[in-house]
C-alpha cells in the first residue's frame, strides 16, 4: 500500500513538472525507512527533503502531497470529531470561525471545523443530476472577510499596544490559512469520489518556471521577474566571445625577448598577448501587438535585466512599425508604468495589425547602423504578419550585419505556419526558437551555440 502510494505520488510530481530523478525517488524511499510513518509533517518533510530541489516547486509538492497523503489518514494523531448540527444558525458558525481564526491555525480543532463546513456547505450542483465540491460555496457561506473589523477592534483590545498594522497582517494570515484549508479539503474529497490520478492533473499550478508567457497575469509578472536576473547574467555570459582552446593570440614582443636573455638571445619560448574579453552589445526587437502583450510584457522585464550585463541596451517595439523605447525604461522606471507610457507615447502603429515586413524595412531605413560586428540582435515575436510581405531580404542583411542573432518566438512549434504564421521563412535565416516559459528560456540560453563568427 505505502509503496503504491510512493510510485504513484513521484509520478504525479513528474507530471506537475517537477523534476524527480530515478536515483532522488529511491532517496526518498530510503528515507522513509528511518521516520515514523504515522508522523505526517515528519513523512512531508522527508520527502520535501529529498525531491524538492527548487522553492517554486515547493506550492505543487504541497498540493499533490495533501493529495497523496491525506489527514485523515495519520492515524491516531487525527483529533477527536466535533459534530455540528445541522440546524445550528450560519451566524453562531461564523462565531466559531471568528474564534478559531483568532487562534492558531494549526490547532486540530481548527482542520475539523474545515472538514465539517466542507462537509455541510461545499457540495452543489454542478450541472444537470450532478454534484460536486467547490470551495466559493464555503467561503460564501461564511464570508470570512467579513469577519475582519470584528477581529481586528477584539485583538487590538486584548493585545493592548499591538499595531494596528501587525494586527491586520495577522488576521489577513490566518484567513488565508482557512480558505487554503478549505481549498485542501474540496481536493480531498474530489479525489474520493473521482480519483486521486483525476485531480492530481488538475490541482496543481504550473510553477512559476513553467507559466507561459501569453498567459500570466500581472501579480506572476512580478514572480517572474525574480527569475529573469539570473537568466540575464547568463545570457550575457554566453554571449561573450571566449578565447577558445588553444586559440593563439597576438605576439608579446616584449615579454619574449626579455625571456630570450635568459638563452643567449634565442627566443625559444615565444609568449602571447592574453586576449580581451568581448564587451556584447544588445539589440532587442520586440513585438508589442496585442497578441503577445503578455510576453512583450516578460521581454520587457528581461530588456531591464540585461542592460545591467551589456555594453549598451536598445530595446525597439513595434506592431506594424517600429520605435525605439529604450528612453522609457531608465534606471529606477517601474516596468508596469514604463510599459504604459511606451503604448501611450512611442510611435509603434499605424492600423493595428503587425506588419513584420513593414517593421524590419523600417528598422533598416532608420536604425539599421545600430547593429555592428559586436551587436547581439535579438527578435522576440510569434512571426505572424497577416499575410503581409515579410521582407526577408532586408531581414537577412540585419542578420549578416550582427555577431548573433536570435529570434525567440512564444507560440507552441505545432502552431507554427499556421494562418498568417511564417515561422519557418524566417528561421531559415536566423534560429528561431521555441519560448514560451523560462525553463525553455534557460534551456536556448545553455544550449544555443554562441560562438565567434
């Protein structure tokens, strides 16, 4: 049974996308073998210990844990049940909620109150015959926000001299704490009635390393920009021209002969200049169209990381023409309100719908002296021109012109040449990759072959 539930738990981690290793799987066997079974946070930790590499991944652990391994299923730990009646009023209930989340969340107390309000409240009708467990029919039921202005003047008088401010931080906290348990619970019981394997699929949020780019919201633009940082650091790494092995520098004359007093004038070992590192300098050509806003959002991000690792930043939008927006993204500018002035002010468009051709023309005719032999261009778009002229000559001169070039497109590879998509006409002149997340960002930033032209 444990072992069924060990197989089947590292399978649903897999497929939530955290990477579990075949040797870290019999890591955590192993370390099963040495805890007390019956001790849940003792059995959560071990395994955390042992297949967690990564804190975004630590949200989904939690989930498919709960998932996995159950409450109710610890044994003699689980708390004496308390029954509530069915008649008992929703006000004095919501009494007791009060109490509780002037408590300590963690008490068992408060996880029975969870499982009987679920139990009572979180069954409906989900379509024609059919029910199900939701968590919005609880909260509602309840309406623990309300709550707050009674909890905050009772801690404040109890608590003399406690901030106001802490005091919220509190409650808002403990709240969370309910409707993240009363979230757990609705899974739990989903899962009984339908399968563990079912919800698993379901329940767990892509980690913020997996979010795709066309979709995220504007509180997961904030998570990702923690992630792009390092991501920037390393992109500026690899597009540093490296002396290669064994490749011969320019003669040091004076080092050499001064070694060649030492054998009579005879400059047997000859010595050679170390050679500088190569300062890059970034292009950025990014399509702000209104169907790619999210990832024109996320490039955007990136552009403010990487000035801080490059020579010089120009980062270009455009939609069916193109401007430079550098100017708009100085030292200290709020992305989110850079973003907005840039669509208020900077001259991107003319009829709203990308021209991809248009754009390259017009870069030429107007930037075209901004990529040079130490330029990296870097194009971040889904290709889709709506069937306009795509102007591939001009694009392949940008390209001759540049040290690098890249163009990153957002879509899935299947949608590529579909409709007016002409993703392959322009990889064949410079390397498109798939991005739709930063884990496939990391990946073209390890594995793209950067080497001196």
């Amino acid at each position: 049974m444990m072992l069924d539930r060990h197989v089947g738990f590292v399978g649903a981690l897999r497929e939530a996308g955290v990477p579990v290793s075949l040797a870290e799987g019999l890591d955590a066997a192993n370390a099963l073998m040495v805890i007390d079974l019956m001790d849940r946070e003792s059995l959560r930790e071990a395994y955390a210990a042992t297949l967690i590499k990564r804190p975004v991944h630590r949200p989904g652990f939690d989930v498919l844990f709960d998932l996995w391994f159950p409450p109710v299923m610890s044994g003699g730990s689980a708390p004496e049940r308390v029954e509530y009646e069915e008649n008992t009023p929703v006000e004095e209930l919501r009494g007791i909620l009060q109490r509780l989340l002037m408590g300590n969340p963690d008490d068992p107390a408060f996880r029975e109150f969870v499982r009987e309000m679920v139990g009572r409240f979180g069954r409906v009708a989900a379509g024609p015959g059919r029910q199900s467990w939701f968590s919005y029919s609880v909260l509602r039921a309840l309406s623990p926000e309300t709550l707050v202005a009674r909890m905050l003047n009772q801690m404040l008088s109890e608590r003399g001299g406690l901030p106001e401010k802490l005091a919220r931080q509190e409650i808002s906290s403990n709240i969370r704490k309910f409707e993240e348990a009363v979230a757990s619970e609705v899974r739990r019981r989903i899962a009984e009635d339908s399968g563990i394997e079912r919800i698993a699929r379901s329940a767990v949020k892509p980690a913020i390393d997996r979010l795709d780019f066309l979709r995220v919201t504007k509180a997961e633009l904030a998570q990702l920009r923690r992630e792009v940082y390092p991501l920037a650091r390393r992109l500026a790494s690899r597009l540093t021209i490296k002396n290669k092995h064994g490749h011969r520098g320019r003669l040091d004359f004076r080092r050499t002969v001064r070694a060649s007093l030492s054998t009579g004038g005879v400059p047997l070992t000859t010595h050679l200049r170390p050679k500088r590192p190569h300062k890059p300098e970034l292009i950025i050509l990014c399509d702000a169209s209104d169907s790619v806003s999210s990832f024109s959002q996320f490039t955007l991000l990136l552009t403010f990381a990487l000035r801080e690792q490059f020579t010089k930043v120009r980062a270009f939008a455009f939609v069916d023409t193109v401007d430079e927006i550098t100017k708009y993204f100085a030292p200290g500018a709020d992305v989110l309100d850079a973003i907005t002035r840039m669509t208020k002010e900077a001259d991107i468009t003319r009829f709203g719908r990308t021209n991809y051709g248009n754009v390259f023309t017009r870069f030429a005719d107007r930037y075209g002296d901004a990529i040079g032999p130490k330029t990296s261009l870097l194009i971040l778009g889904d290709a889709r021109s709506n069937y306009q002229p795509p102007a591939l000559d001009t694009l392949k001169h940008l390209v001759s012109q540049a040290r690098h070039a890249y163009w990153l497109n957002p879509e899935p590879r299947p949608q590529w040449d579909t409709g007016d998509s002409i993703a392959t006409s322009y990889s064949t002149i410079i390397p498109m990759h798939e991005c739709r997340n930063i884990t496939q960002l990391a990946a073209f930033i390890e594995n793209t072959d950067v080497g001196a032209r």
